[in-house]
C-alpha cells in the first residue's frame, strides 16, 4: 500500500509539472520561428543599402567602357594584321627583286613570275568584292568576318615558309577576297559601336529604352570621335611595317652609287617606277635562319591580331538583330548594294571613294619610290614611309574639330593639301645620289600624310554621319566605299608604266571631280532634297520563338518609312477585311430572317441552313424520346 501510495504521489507530481516545461518549450519554439521569419523578411525584403539607380548607372557604366574596347581592340588588331602584311610583303618583294638571291636559292624557280602573278591576285580579286562582301557579313557577322579575315592574313604570313608558285599565288588570291569584306567590316563596326555608346549614355531615353530608331544627329558626336581614333591607330601600321626592313634587310643594301648607276633622272620627268634600277640591291645574301625567325615573330603577331578579335572584340549586333539582318532572304542581300547606288549622296561620292585608293597606293609606290628611292636609295624607303604613317597617324586627330566645324571642312581640307601637293610634284624632277632633297622629300610625305589623315577620316566619318540611323544599310554603304578603293587600286596595279606626269594628271583630275560632285551633294541636302533609299524588305522569320509572339517586337528593324507604310497598309487590309465580314454577316443576318419569313423556302444562307438541319435533328430527337414514352 505504501508503495502503491508512492507511485500516485510520483504520477500527480509529473502531471503537474510536465504542463510547465511544455509550456515554456511551446512558447521558446514560437519565438524562434518568429525570430527566422523576421530574417528571413529581411534577408529577402527590399535593403536599405541597395540603389537601384546607382546599380543601373554602373551596370551601363561598364557598357560604355566595353564599347571603348571593343573599339581600340578592333583598330589595334586591324593594325597588328597590316603592320605583318605589308612588313612581310616588302621584305619578300626586295629579296625576291634581287637577281642573286633568285638565281643562288631558287633558281629555276621563276619567282619574278610568282611575284607579278601574286601581286595580280591580291589586285585583281577585290573587284569582284561587291558580289560577295554584304553576304559573307549578314552570313557571318561582322566581328567573325574580322576574324575570318585576319585568318586569311595569318595564312598568308605561313605559305612564306615555303615559297612555290602553289602557296604563294593562292594566298594572294585569298588576300584579295578578303581586303573589301574586312574593310567593310571594320567600318561598319566602328560606326555601330558608335551607336551602341549612345544608346548606353542615353539609356533612360524612350526611344532607347524600347529600341527605336536614334533621332537624326543624336550619334555623330562618338562617330566623329571613334573613326578618328580607328584611323590614328590603323596608320601606326605602317611605322610597324618598316621594323624588317630598317632591322633586317638595311644590312645587306648595296650602296646607292652601285643601285643608281644607271638611274638618269627621278620625279615628274620618268616613265615607269624607277627606270634604270639595278637588278641587285643586296651584297650579300641573309642568312635563311634569321629569314625563318624574322617569319616566325611576323607569324606569331598574326596569330595576335587573331585572338584580339576573337577575344577582346565584343559583337556589334544583338543575337536577334543578327537573326532579322540575315532573315531578309540572300536575293535581297545581293541585290541592295547595287540598289543603293540609286541613292544620289552615294553617287556623288564616289569619286572621293575612288580619289581615296588613288593617293593611298601612290603614297607608297610613286611617292616613295619614284621620288624617293630614285633620289635618296633603297636604304632611305623606310624612313620615308615611317614619317609618311606618323603624319597620317598625328593628323587624324585634326578630324575632332567636326565636333565644331561643318562636316565638308575635313574633306575640303585634305584636297587642298593634295591639290597643292600634286601640282608642285608635277614641277619637281630631284636628281639621283642628291642627299640634299632629303629634307624637301620628307616634308612632302609629312604634307601627304596630312591629305591622307584628312581624307580618310573625313571620308569614313561622312559614311557614318550620313547613315547613322539606318543601321541596317551600313554594311552596304561600307561595301560599296571599299570596293571602289578596290577598284582604284587596280588601276594603279595598271598604270605603273605611264608617264608620272599622266599620273598626277588623273590624280588631280580626280580629286577635282570628287571635289565638285561632293559640292553638288552637299548643295541637294542643304535644299533638302529627299534622297532615294531602296526598300529593305522585313524581316520573315520561320523560326517562332518566344522574342517574336509579342505585338511590338524590339528586334524587328523600324527605321525605314516603307516599312512604316508596310504596316499601314496592312492595318488598312484588316479593317477592310472587318468590313466585308460584318457586311457579309449583315447579308446572312437578313437571309435567316426571310427565311424564317416564308418558313424555310428558297434559303441561300450557309447559316440557315445549319441552323434548320440543327432543329429539324432535334426535333427528331424529341419524336423519338415521346414515342418511346408511349411505348
């Protein structure tokens, strides 16, 4: 009894005091669950350090700062690939002029004849660029274009290793299919990048923010500034380009009495390049190893410009830009570049896009050799092209005063220059073995270089301001400006046997016309007289994807007026489409009322008809279910 008396008292006593520590147990529970919902609140809730203004700021921040890269990568990487080519080229075409060095290490070879069939493709192919370029850019893009295109470069630094008629020749070819489509590339990539600056500076601006059409003149600004930076680093090419022959080659030179010898007069008063230059310039041969290093650094700064585009060069167009540029149909994308020389601007200048390929070429074959080499020597060539690339590279920056001036002061300046220029050249016949003409020379190639500066930038950056809102055309308009420098090219391929005075002739006569017909275009535009831009047609897309089901799609191009009409005229077939519905529905509105009039008799009305096979199968149905109630 005792123990049972125990065990109750024992019970009772843990019946009272297990209601206690449930109690505070329960209440601990629930404030540590409000507790974690209290940080959780917090840890998921607006904070109050976070600024969604200055996130955005910084976010299109580094946006800006990538377009600047992109831009600097492609003019560095543009650079680097023409500092290997021309550095290259030269290097070859002297050793290969030389007559020891083709009888000792080829002999039967025949490399004059690989020489002028090497420089004719790299020439002749480019005319043909016009059918090809605008393809090869919507197909591929324009930053894998650049790529694909110094690719091309690279290989034709690599088939040096092994000089024969089957490596050299083709990568010439090569060459000459790739100068328009990496041109017109580049061109069109710096003006976009000029764009995209503008839309990131600008991006809480409607018109930005839904992805519209830039308003006239918004961008000119960053394209005046981008092109002119793009042309001061492309023109340090050809400083780069002379690091062979001043380090390498200027070692084995004969002296000038030996390679003049049978130099008579230079300048205005010759025909041809250099007539009576001797056949060998070197005294000696280099040695095949230092020829093999000097490829291989040259091959390697190749492979360089490769990865800055590929790595350093972001894309110029969103993915689904990309998508409606190409979804045009490759019909259209042939055709537009012919269609675009309707455009009266365009016309107009080509002469300057013609003028432009004539005075680069001359720079460096007439200027350099026909008064240069003929008067100073083959060892003064690269120092005549260094201060030619330096001016052009210092002076382009004098493109920056667009910022301030009329856009015709750039172009106007340089032709002066030249104009100036060509004329005094056309009195100016120095001697051969004169040492004292160097200082005139070099103030000549300074000048030069200041036309050239002026007239490329100026050239590129009229381009970019005239079609800076259509940022669909600009691939077409960068195509057609470098294939007529193409084309200019060519003719210089042409003309090196004509009188140098004919030459300056057709220079000038040139530069005159691209003058006057820049003049007339400038005279339409201030009348404001409407240009004709050929219709690019919209985007059709066989893919529906989920960025193409919303009514307003960003990505679709809306900066052409047809396009604009396009969509009127499309509103205006619906509504007629709506107005012969509902008249048509009126029509058999009517119909089912005469019918219902003189109980079905002569129904024309589809409607009605239904509607009575529809009652008189009902009321079947109810004969039946009466009959078998009966039943």
């Amino acid at each position: 009894m005792a123990t049972m008396d125990v065990e109750e008292a024992f019970n009772e006593a843990n019946q009272v005091l297990a209601p206690i520590n449930g109690a505070a147990n329960e209440m601990l529970a629930v404030g540590q669950e409000d507790n974690m919902q209290g940080q959780m609140e917090e840890f998921l809730g607006p904070q109050a350090e976070y600024n969604e203004e200055e996130e955005e700021r910084k976010y299109y921040r580094r946006k800006r700062l990538g377009v600047i890269k992109n831009v600097l990568a492609a003019s560095i990487g543009v650079m680097i690939t023409y500092s290997v080519y021309m550095g290259l080229l030269q290097m070859q075409l002297i050793l290969h002029y030389d007559m020891t060095y083709r009888e000792v290490k080829y002999s039967n070879l025949g490399l004059e004849d690989i020489d002028r069939k090497m420089l004719r493709g790299i020439n002749v192919t480019p005319i043909l660029g016009l059918l090809y370029t605008p393809i090869l850019i919507r197909f591929l893009g324009t930053k894998w274009m650049m790529f694909l295109a110094s690719g091309i470069y690279a290989f034709f630094v690599s088939t040096n290793y092994w000089e024969r008629y089957y490596t050299l020749v083709p990568s010439a070819v090569a060459i000459g299919v790739a100068i328009v489509p990496l041109w017109a590339s580049l061109g069109n990539y710096i003006t976009r990048m000029a764009q995209q600056y503008y839309e990131y500076v600008n991006y809480k601006e409607e018109h930005v923010q839904e992805q519209k059409k830039i308003p006239k003149g918004a961008c000119h600004k960053y394209i005046i500034i981008f092109h002119s930076v793009f042309s001061g680093i492309f023109h340090l090419s050809f400083v780069f380009a002379q690091f062979p022959m001043s380090l390498i080659l200027n070692g084995y030179i004969l002296d000038n009495s030996h390679i003049l010898s049978n130099v008579e007069s230079c300048g205005a008063n010759i025909s041809g390049v250099i007539p009576g230059f001797n056949t060998t310039v070197l005294k000696s041969l280099p040695q095949s190893m230092k020829l093999i290093i000097v490829e291989s650094v040259l091959m390697g700064f190749a492979f360089l410009s490769m990865i800055v585009f590929l790595v350093l060069c972001g894309a110029a167009y969103r993915p689904t830009e990309e998508i409606d540029l190409r979804s045009i149909g490759w019909g259209n994308i042939f055709q537009l570049p012919f269609k675009h020389l309707r455009d009266y601007r365009l016309r107009f200048l080509c002469p300057f896009f013609i003028y432009s390929g004539l005075e680069v070429l001359f720079a460096l074959t007439g200027l350099s050799l026909s008064y240069g080499v003929c008067t100073l020597g083959l060892e003064k060539l690269w120092l005549l092209i260094v201060v030619y690339g330096l001016s052009c590279s210092i002076f382009s920056s004098l493109s920056l005063c667009l910022l301030r001036l009329p856009r015709w002061v750039c172009l106007a300046g340089g032709a002066c220059v030249h104009t100036v220029l060509l004329v005094v050249l056309m009195v100016f016949s120095p001697r051969p073995q004169h040492p004292q003409y160097e200082g005139p020379l070099l103030v000549i190639s300074i000048l030069w270089g200041l036309g050239t500066a002026l007239n490329k930038t100026g050239v590129s950056t009229l381009l970019g301001i005239l079609y800076a809102e259509e940022k669909e055309r600009l691939d077409f308009v960068y195509t057609i400006y470098h294939w007529l420098q193409a084309m200019a090219i060519f003719v210089v391929y042409l003309w090196s046997e004509l009188p140098m005075r004919a030459k300056l002739a057709i220079l000038l006569a040139t530069l005159l016309l691209a003058c006057y017909c820049y003049w007339l275009m400038e005279r339409r535009l201030a009348k404001n007289v409407r240009h004709r831009l050929p219709r690019i047609p919209r985007p059709r897309h066989k893919v529906k994807g989920y960025r193409y089901l919303e009514d307003g799609n960003s990505d679709e191009s809306d900066s052409e007026r047809s396009e604009e009409d396009d969509d009127e005229k499309d509103e205006e077939e619906m509504e007629a489409e709506e107005q012969l519905a509902n008249e048509f529905g009126a029509e058999d509105m009517e119909a089912e009322r005469q019918d219902a009039a003189a109980q079905g008799a002569g129904a024309d009305s589809l409607r009605a008809r239904r509607k009575r096979a529809d009652v008189q199968q009902h009321g079947d149905e109810d004969a039946h279910v009466v009959e078998g109630q009966r039943g």
